[in-house]
C-alpha cells in the first residue's frame, strides 16, 4: 500500500496528464490528419477528373501528350518518383505516429512517476451487482470519493465473477478478475459526480452495476476521510493521522 501525506500537506496531481487528456490528444491528432489526408485526396482526383475530363470533338491534349498504341508500354513519366516519395512520406507519417502513439498508451499504462508527492491507492472490489471501494484505513464505501487534482490509483478485483470497472467520463477502465488484481489509474481536474459503470456481461443485474464517484474539493475531502471508521481487517476508529493522513 502507498503512503499518504501528512494533513496539510499540498496534494499533486493538477499537474499530472490524465488518461483522458492522453486519449483526447490521441482522437484529435488523428481527426486531425484524418482530415487532412481526405481533403487533399479528395481535391487531387476531383482537380484531374475535371481537368482530363472527355470532352466532345477532337482530342485538346494530342498534340501535347505522345498516347501509347495498343501493346506499347507508355514513355515519359517521373520514372517512379512520384511513388518513392509517396511511399516514402507515408511510410514517416505512420511509424512516426504508431511511436507516438505507443508511448502515450505505455504512459496511461504505467501511471505517472511523482517524485516528492504521494498519490491514494482505493481497492475496487466487484460483485453481483455492485462496487465496493476500500480505503487504506480500511473504511469501506458504495461511492468513490477521491480529491481534486490528486492522482487515484486503483487496485481492481471481483468477488464472484468477471467484472470490469470503468469511468466514461476519467477515461478509466480496469478488468475485475476474481482471484486476481489489475490495476488503474486516473486524476480528476474538476469537481463534480461521475458515474462508475461494469463494461463486462455478469449476470441479469449488469445494467445496473453502477456506483456513484464524488470528485471533491480537496479540503472537504480530507474532513471526510478523518471522520470515516475503518471496519475492515479490523481497523477501527482510525483517522488520516493514524494512517499518515488522509487522502484528501
């Protein structure tokens, strides 16, 4: 279990690129260039096929092109490099957005490195049909409440069957695996209530396999982890000081 700072202490994570930053870049580069690369296709054959349109009465372009005979191979032309260069460009465009991409979904993968700050580890436990989530000081709750601006990462499992956790909106999803744990991660930048939903078909209650997350401000958040009780493992009356503060 991660460490938590003191009460008091400013809390990280306003800084931190969330996952849903990452994946919106990721949408709008590729709209983007999508675009782009439409738009000039587009223009190209529309410029020639008005251009070299057919047209009634004698051929305008006989004296200016040499038209191959049947069985002839044509003469002229760029000698292929038009193709290299197409090719070639292509070739750069996509390795170097696959790169980019890589490296921007290893970085959701892996979770942030803060250095000097602690982050909130949650326990999300899957079952019929529901969420449970379990704080460090074993307190445990039907609603995620996590601090603005702090970097939540989330240890996911199932008590029954398969589940999986996600938040649309956080653009956060985690398998919920009995027996085992995966892992999470997420940093809300604006306060508010998110809906937590279950992504995997478990059974006829799967549709309302839902869970409230509370996305607060971070001094109310920290009054209401030192009010909770840990009732699990047997923890009990146990405050943010007693577990090197709270999450808030």
């Amino acid at each position: 279990m991660v460490p938590h700072s003191a009460i008091g202490v400013p809390l990280h994570g306003g800084d931190v690129r969330a996952p849903a930053d990452v994946f919106n870049s990721i949408f709008e580069v590729f709209l983007v260039l999508g675009t782009a690369v439409g738009v000039l296709v587009v223009t190209y054959t529309l410029y020639h096929a008005i251009k070299y349109r057919e047209t009634a009465g004698e051929d305008p372009y006989a004296d200016k092109v040499e038209r191959p005979s049947m069985g002839e191979m044509p003469t002229g032309g760029s000698g292929g490099r038009k193709v290299f260069y197409s090719f070639g460009i292509s070739a750069i465009i996509v390795v170097s957005l696959i790169a980019w991409t890589y490296s921007s979904l290893a970085y959701v993968e892996d979770g942030p490195q803060i250095a000097g700050e602690e982050d909130i580890t949650v326990q999300v436990e899957g079952f019929r049909f529901g969420w449970a989530f379990i704080y460090p000081n074993g307190h445990e709750a039907s609603t995620l409440k996590v601090p603005r601006n702090r970097v939540v990462r989330l240890e996911v499992t199932s008590r029954d069957v398969f589940h999986n956790f996600g938040i649309p909106e956080l653009r956060v999803k985690a398998d919920a695996i009995p027996g085992q744990t995966t892992d999470a991660w997420f940093t809300a930048s604006e306060t508010g209530t998110y809906q937590a939903k279950c992504y995997e078909l478990c059974g006829s209650g799967h549709s309302v396999m839902v869970a409230p997350v509370e996305v607060m401000p971070q001094d109310e958040y920290q009054s209401w982890y030192a009010g909770t009780n840990g009732t699990q493992n047997g923890s009990s009356n146990q405050t943010a000081a007693s577990v090197g503060g709270a999450p808030a």
